[in-house]
C-alpha cells in the first residue's frame, strides 16, 4: 500500500511510485505497478495506493533508497519514503517470492526470494489483482492496456465482471482465510459476481474464518460497510454462508417477520438490507453498523400479539447484543459508544412532536446528532417513508443555537449550600428542575433560578440542620 497525507493527489504518489520503478530498473532489477492499482487503472479509477513489485531483494532495495523502513521484510517488503510539499508517500515495495506453508490461516511460515514475477503473481488473491503494469510503457503511450503483464486471466476477469482465485480457490483460502472476506468486498465494490469454483469453495471454508483476527474481520467489515455497496457485500455474506459466521446475530434477522401496517417492505432481514442500500460510499463507520446493528434485537423479542406482531423490548436487548458484537469485533470505546447510542434512541423519533422543549433539546444533546438524524431517514426509507418526523426534528436542531441546547448554567451547588441546603441526591433534582426551565424559556437569571429553587424545595429547618 501506499500511506499518504489524505491532500497528496494521486498523480504525486503514481509519480513516487514511477520513480521507484525507474531506480529499480535503472540498477538491474525487474519492477512493476502491481495489484489493486492496476486493476484500477484498468477500471478508470483513481487508485488508492500504487504498490511496486521487484525482483530486487529487501537488503537491495534498502541500500538503493535514503528513507526506507523494514516493516515486513521477513515477508519481502519494504516501506519507501518520498516527500511532497508538507506530507510524505510511503510506497509499498515488495520482492518477487515463493511463499512457504500456511499454517495459521493467515501468513507463510516463510519466503523465497524469485526473479520471476509470473511466480510472484501465482501466490496472490485473485485473478483481477494479480496484474502488473509497466509504468514507463503507460507514461511513453498513454495506454494502460498497452503494458500490462496478464499471468492469470485478470484482464479478461476484469471485463467479465468475475472475482474468481487465482489457482485452485481451496488452496488459497486454506493460505488465508480472510480472502473469503476480500472476495465478497471486490464482489460487492465492483457490481463483479464470484466464480462458481471460488464460491464453492468459499462456502466450504467459510467455518474456519474463525482463525483470522477478530480486527481483521472488523476492518473487512467495515469496508463493506462503507464502500458505497453495503447490501451487495451482506447479501454476498449470507450466500456465501460467511454471515452467520462472522455475525449469527445478524443473521437471525432472515425470515422474522413484521408488523405490515408499519413495514411494508418485509421481514427484519429486507429491512435492514434497505437501510444497508442507503449508506453512500464514505460514510462514518459508527452510522453503518449503526444501520446494520439498530433492530438486532428484534429477532430475540418477537411476539405475535393479539393485535400485531411485537417486538417489546427489542431496544434494550438490542443494545445488550450490539454491545457485545462490538466487545467481540475489539472496535474502540469511542465507536462502541456511539454505535450503542444510535441503537438505544433510534425508536426515540416517534415522539419528537410531544417531546417538551427540554426533552427535545436534551435529545439533540447526544454526541454526533447528525448521525441519530441520518439513521431516523433511511429507517424511514427502507419502511413506511414518511419523513415527516425527520424532517421536524431536522428543522429544530438546524435552527437551534448552541446556547439554546446548552445553556450557561445560572446556578450551581455552591449556590445551594450558599442558601442553605445541605448536598446530598436532592441536588441533582434541583439543578435539573432549573436546567429544564431554562430550556423551556422560562427561566433566564439567576435571582429568578434561585426563587424556584425556594418555591419548590422548603429549607431543611435549623434543628435539622444541626442535627
């Protein structure tokens, strides 16, 4: 991969990238673009990173360049630092090699350096991603199908519109099972479907996606989340049989069904996969599994009731199961906090219009707001589409000032020790009793805040106090 300061364009690191390419050449060795950014280029799209593959060794390509770090060098590769303007492009630079035996399900045991960059290729993922490209051949024509080295078929995989593994798929896999978790990502990112053999495989090996770390997963996950093509990747989940894997709580949402009158669409499953659709490429990651996770608890609390079908409780279950999908994912304090928050006030919506000032500005309190306000719009949409509620809601917190949400305190607990009264749990009660007038309007100083605070709470009698 290439690390880069997010304002580094992408003609400043395929220029890093070409540049290393041309030393390498220069001293002797082979050197291509390779992987995910060839494919890229193939696709008329801007790649995210430009790897370079070489028939250099680590020690070579460590003593050609001045900055350079060895992050995986047992493994062939080699960090290359270049500056641009105020950032640096750290360039992924990786030897040709033979990988040895897998035996954790993840990484070889060990390498052997090759010259032969078709041998290189054949260790790798899939066909789509086992592309190289000359650099120099695409800068002298302008034509990136004119220096592409195809090994395995990708090119035509490429227009095929086919994820399919390079070599037998069960081998692959057995390699490094979260492959099966990258196939369905490419699937759903590029509209491509996975080849028969691949996808047989995949479903033969999908009980074992257990041996890959539970942040590996997470990361994958959550690129699928966020990719702009969310239904399409869990869609592919289940088909593949990697959901009830990777989330059985997830996949319990299948087939439980809902009240019509409120959700048209279907079942719990067809509803989460409509939020799903609505998650434009680049959304937050906390708003996505937000989405996925918000009505988990609906499968664990359906009844059907004489009236209609219910889901009592469904929200504080759901936020329990949630919690623990994010405990077990090893997502941040931060994301779980938020992702449990967007689950537990997600029903609140329904009663904006009754909510009192103070109630409804409190609301609006919540941290990331827009977020609560972007998961009520698309749980709309994937059911009775009423915007109503939403765009309400929207209307007041846009229009609202800060002070107004979180007003200055006018008094505090010094104030009520000053008038008398002695701390304790009472407290709490009358500052909120002031803090609630105050986001009524009813009360805007101090003197005022102070004389309801006498109205309503009678001083503690001097006997009592010495008592």
């Amino acid at each position: 991969m290439t690390i880069h300061h997010p304002s580094v364009p992408a003609s400043a690191r395929q220029q890093a990238a070409t540049q290393i390419v041309e030393r390498l050449r220069a001293a002797g060795h082979a050197a291509y673009f390779a992987g995910g950014c060839v494919r890229d280029l193939l696709l008329g799209r801007e790649p995210s990173d430009f790897d370079v593959a070489t028939s250099a060794t680590p020690e070579q390509v460590l003593a050609m360049f001045p900055r350079t770090f060895a992050v995986g060098a047992q493994f062939g590769v080699v960090l290359v630092v270049d500056a641009y303007e105020d950032a640096e492009i750290l360039t992924e630079v990786a030897t040709f090699r033979n990988d040895g035996a897998y035996k954790d399900g993840r990484r070889p045991e060990s390498v052997s350096y090759t010259d032969s960059a078709e041998q290189d290729v054949l260790r790798r993922d899939f066909t789509i991603n086992g592309m190289l490209l000359d650099p120099q051949r695409l800068r002298a024509s302008g034509d990136v199908g004119e220096g592409v080295l195809d090994f395995v078929g990708g090119r035509e995989d490429l227009q095929r519109g086919i994820i399919r593994a390079i070599g037998d798929p069960s081998r692959r896999f057995a390699e490094d099972k979260l492959r099966m978790l990258r196939a369905v990502r490419f699937a759903a990112r590029f509209g491509f479907e996975i080849e028969g053999k691949t996808l047989r495989a995949i479903r033969a090996a999908a009980p074992e996606i257990d041996q890959v770390s539970r942040e590996r997963v997470r990361e994958e996950l959550t690129r699928m989340l966020t990719e702009g093509a969310a239904r399409r990747a869990f869609e592919l989940l289940e088909r593949t049989g990697l959901m009830v894997e990777v989330l059985p709580e997830v996949a319990r949402m299948r087939g439980v069904e809902q009240p019509p009158q409120y959700h048209p669409e279907g079942d719990v499953w067809i509803h989460t996969l409509m939020l799903l659709e609505q998650l434009p490429a680049g959304c937050s990651a906390t708003l996505a599994w937000g989405a996925l996770l918000h009505d988990v608890g609906k499968p664990a609390t359906f009844r059907r009731a004489p009236d209609r079908i219910r889901f009592d409780g469904h929200v504080e279950v759901g936020v329990r199961m949630a919690e623990n999908i994010c405990h077990r994912l090893r997502m941040s304090n931060s994301d779980t906090e938020q992702i449990l928050a967007l689950v537990a006030n997600h029903m609140r919506f329904a009663d904006v219009e009754k909510m009192r000032d103070s109630t409804l500005k409190r609301f609006f309190r919540l941290d990331r707001f827009d977020e609560h306000l972007a998961l009520h719009r698309i749980d709309c949409m994937a059911s009775h589409r009423d915007l109503s509620l939403y765009q309400f809601a929207r209307e007041r917190y846009e229009t609202a000032e800060p002070e107004q949400i979180r007003p200055t305190p006018l008094i505090t607990g010094d104030d009520l020790i000053a008038l008398g009264y002695r701390p304790g749990p009472e407290f709490r009660s009358m500052l909120n009793l002031v803090e609630d007038a105050q986001l009524e309007g009813l009360v805007q100083t101090r003197e005022r805040a102070l004389a309801m605070i006498a109205e309503r709470f009678p001083k503690p009698s001097s006997a009592s106090r010495k008592t």
